[in-house]
C-alpha cells in the first residue's frame, strides 16, 4: 500500500508541531526534585513556581525542600542556572502568599557593603529566612 504525498506532509508537519511544544515549554521545565511539592499542595506550589519564574527568570529551576511556616510563609531551596548554564547550587528562599512576594537568600558577597544598592532588602530577606524557615 502507498502513502499519498499529502498524507506524508501532514505527518510530517504534525511531528515539527509536536517538536516545536518541546523546545517552545521552557515554563513547564521548572520542577519540585524532591516531592516536597505534596507538602505544601498544588495551589500553593503553583503561586511559588510562579513567582520563582517571575523573580529569577529561571524556567529551568530546580527547587527543593518546600515546606510552610506558618499560616502565610512557604520556604525552600532553589538551584538556578548562571549565564554559562551552569546550575550555580541551592540557596534558600521565602515566599509571603498573602503579599505575592518571594525573597532568596542572598549569597556572601552580596552582602559585603551596606553601602550598596538593595543592601538593606536582601539583609531583610536574610533575617525573615532565618526567623521563618530555620529549625530552632
């Protein structure tokens, strides 16, 4: 039995469609490594994806150790790629769901001079981490 050059075609270009989602989903490539997601719910996993998304523009994140605290605060650790594409390692977070606002960690040199712009909002999510999502 023949195929029908139509019928080549349409197949043919189905399969660029299909390979086109693929490449096009860098949203859903955003993850929860750990299951920790079933912490937290998927309401709430989906608004802190989000947010991580929308904060580090980082489709491609790897996020851990959800967990609440409180009422209002979900914490965890994301890993995000640099500019080289390289994942730089695991830095905590918070995220108030009330307020819609996320805050990772800064790192050390990031907090060499209280001088710098934004100094005094990363010293802030620094202190909210600690008193929020670190164990007594």
């Amino acid at each position: 039995m023949q195929s029908r050059p139509g019928a080549r075609c349409r197949r043919a270009s189905a399969c660029l469609a299909f390979l086109a989602l693929v490449l096009m989903r860098p949203a859903w490539a955003q993850t929860v490594e750990d299951g920790s997601d079933g912490t937290i719910g998927p309401a709430d996993t989906t608004r802190v994806l989000a947010l991580i998304r929308q904060d580090l523009n980082s489709p491609d994140a790897k996020v851990t150790q959800l967990r609440r605290s409180g009422a209002s605060h979900v914490c965890g650790s994301v890993n995000v790629k640099n500019r080289d594409g390289l994942y730089t390692g695991e830095r905590g977070f918070v995220v108030d769901l009330p307020s819609g606002t996320f805050g990772r960690v800064p790192d050390g040199p990031e907090l060499l001079s209280p001088r710098a712009a934004g100094f005094a909002g990363k010293e802030a999510i620094r202190q909210s981490y600690f008193r929020l999502c670190l164990d007594d």
